[in-house]
C-alpha cells in the first residue's frame, strides 16, 4: 500500500516500541530452556512472530499471552523439523541456521524474496568447518542444513553481520566439544554481540570473552529456565525522536531503558552534538530543538540501523551530514545507502553516494515526491517522517512497518501527522 503524507506537526504522548533484536534472542533462549521461561514485553512484529513459528516448528511449545511469551516445552534436538520459513527476517532465519546444525535430520531454511538476497555464506562455511553439510542458493537462502555439528575451533569473517556471530554463540553451548571463536577482521554492530552474551547469561549460559570481539570460548552447558524482560527499542526511538525534531511540539516519548546495551542508544549522543537537547526523566524522553541542526561526521559501523533516521535529519542542519564506516547497511533489508541516496534527493537534499556512507546537505527548496521505500520498514518511517516536514509525498510500502512496529501509522496519526493510506 502507498501512503499520502501531508505536511504535518505531531504533539503529545507516545510509547516506544520493545526492542526487536532482545525479542528474537529471548524468544530463541526461552525456546531452548523450557520449562516456563518467560518472555515479558515481547514486541509482536512481523519478524519476531517468524522466530516463534520457527521455535515451534523446532518442537518448542509456546503460549502468548498479552505481551509475553511463556515455553512449555523446550526444542530437542531429535525433533522431526518441517521447513523453517524466516519470512523477512535476518535475524530468525542466522539464529535459526545455527540451531539446526545442532539436530542430526536435514532441515530446509527459507525466507520471502528480500531474505533470498541476504548472505549466509560465511555462517553456512563456519557451521561446515564444524561437521555440518550445508547447501544454499549461491550462498544465499533458501539453505539446507544437515548436522550435528561437534564444536571445536571455528573462525568467521567479522564484516558482513555480527547475527553470524551471535548464531554461533546461541549453538556452542549445545555442542559436544563447545566453541572456540575466532573473528577475523573489524567486527560490525559490535553491541548486538553484547546484546547476545547479556541475554544467553540471562539463561544461564557463560561466555568466556578472550578478546573483546575477537575471540571467545564456549563450553557445553544447559540452557537454563529463566524469565526476562525486553526492555525498549533504541532503533525504533531513533525514529520517533528524528520524527520529534523535525516536526515535534511537545512529543513525550514513553519507554523502559533498563541496562542492557543497545548501540543505537547513541543516537541520543548523535542529537546533542547536533544541537538538540535531550532529557530523560524517569522513562520519559524529551527534545528541545534548535532551528537549524549542526553538521558532522557520524560513524555508524556499530549502529547501521541508525543510517535512515540520522540522514532525514538533514532537512534542517545548516552544514553537512557525513555518515561513515556503515558499508554493511547495503546488506540489509535492502541496500539503505543507495536508496536514501536516491530518494533524498527527490526532496531537495543534496546527496553524495559513498562506498560506506553518505553526504548529506540541506536543501535550498523543499519539493514534495514519490519516495519508493523498496519494502524496507525502516526506510518507510524514515520517509513518512520526512514527508510531515517537507509535504505533499507518497511513500511506498507501508505494510513494511509490521516487521518492526505495527502501529507506526496508527500513533503517528494519532499524534497530528497526515499519514494517508491509499
């Protein structure tokens, strides 16, 4: 569906959806310890709903109740696994990858047409170095992954996805001899590895860090029964406080923080750099924003899912925007750094394509567009938060935004903007 977007302010209280990254590694440990585990504040989207179908269909029983999660009954290994489908979600069908190699019967991984174009080679060579038999689509999905693997040493190229990393991490425990991993290169999004090691301590499982993000070792151990709380998502409040400063009066941003790490918490850091001023009080977010933000260079080799809403915030910066080291953000979804190049222009920013970035410039003259979001979730809310500030747009794709937050229209709308479903 197209969405029209009218030039628009938005004011009020908004809540901030629970994290998605937490929800999929949650989700996964509770499957695999059993026993009860809960899952408290998980968010419901699109892709955390796959990698519940993907426990199930691993064996583990799960109830949903509310906003939570409660396991039953944990995955076994000696399961009989009818085909795996990852829909749209990275994350699942990586995670999912490196369970499989740990049953002994084959099992096929699928994925719609934007998954079937997202590598898995470099996990599918690791999970093969460890005894697995792996065959995949020109290194893409669909695969199909045969184990069980044994453990032992393993290394893994650290520059495409740190989900590689975070699949092997969630199996070692369940090998026999565990996981000696070596990461070669720059390790990317190097907090989703956090992310990961904070949440299998969670359920009971310890990973000793022999290098910070170069080396570990995992021993075999049991997932143990634990319950667990999904704290907010930072990449979904990086959007909704882009959406703030362009176009907020008095937008009170409602969420848990808690105090596990999220990478993209450094948005906040990003915005008072670039002028705004951020206060956090007792789970309440607010900005003040200047009239025209500050320029900078911003790496984001950490925080990919920070490319779109830092680009948009160029619409109002009195220099330029340079987005470094995110080469990977062509890997997602889709390839963000060359849509946003492509269709930021269409609004009057001016735009120079990097290797691994962009360079943004505010516009002289704001022009209304059809802005083709490719499908992609992020960049759909990236671009309807732009066309509230530069108006008269259509956006493509809005039934994207069930990946990642399902009422993203809905409580934009309700807040003030003009988001028209066509």
């Amino acid at each position: 569906m197209n969405c029209k977007i009218e030039k628009s302010k938005i004011s009020g209280h908004i809540t901030c959806p629970a994290n998605k990254s937490y929800s999929h590694r949650a989700i996964f440990l509770a499957s695999l310890a059993g026993n009860d585990s809960k899952v408290d504040n998980v968010l419901f989207s699109a892709d955390t709903i796959a990698t519940i179908e993907a426990c199930r269909n691993f064996g583990a029983e799960i109830e949903e109740i509310d906003s939570a999660i409660i396991v039953k009954k944990p995955i076994k290994s000696d399961e009989i696994v009818p085909e795996i489908d990852a829909k749209n979600s990275g994350t699942t069908i990586r995670i999912a990858s490196g369970i499989a190699s740990t049953f002994t019967k084959e099992i096929t991984l699928i994925g719609d047409s934007s998954l079937q174009k997202r590598p898995m080679k470099p996990l599918l060579d690791a999970l093969e170095s460890m005894g697995a038999k792996c065959s995949s689509t020109n290194g893409m999905p669909p695969i199909k992954i045969t184990g069980r693997i044994l453990g032992g040493d393993v290394s893994i190229p650290g520059n495409f996805s740190s989900q590689f990393i975070s699949a092997l991490l969630i199996c070692a425990p369940l090998t026999e001899k565990g996981i000696n991993l070596t990461i070669e290169g720059n390790l990317v999004s190097k907090p989703y590895l956090d992310a990961t090691i904070a949440t299998m301590r969670n359920y009971g499982v310890t990973v000793q860090t022999l290098i910070p993000y170069k080396k570990y070792s995992i021993t075999p151990q049991i997932y143990k029964p634990s319950s667990f709380t999904v704290p907010m998502d930072f990449s979904s409040l990086a959007l909704l406080l882009s959406a703030s400063v362009l176009n907020g009066e008095n937008v009170i941003i409602h969420g848990k923080i808690g105090n596990l790490p999220q990478g993209d918490e450094v948005f906040i850091d990003i915005l008072e750099q670039m002028g705004v001023k951020v206060s956090i009080i007792k789970d309440q977010i607010t900005i003040q924003s200047p009239e025209k933000l500050n320029g900078g260079r911003f790496d984001l080799s950490n925080s990919p899912d920070l490319l779109p809403p830092l680009a948009i915030l160029a619409l109002k910066t009195r220099s330029s925007i340079e987005i470094v080291n995110v080469k990977h953000a062509r890997l997602k979804e889709t390839d963000r750094i060359s849509i946003l190049a492509r269709e930021l222009i269409k609004i009057g920013i001016k735009v120079q394509e990097k290797d691994d970035g962009l360079i943004l410039e505010s516009p002289t003259e704001l022009r209304g567009a059809l802005l083709n979001s490719e499908n992609d979730h992020r960049l759909f809310m990236a671009f309807c938060i732009s066309g509230m500030y530069v108006g008269n747009c259509i956006v493509t794709d809005g039934e994207s935004v069930a990946v990642s937050y399902p009422d993203f229209i809905n409580e934009m709308n309700r807040l003030g903007a003009k988001i028209i479903v066509q």
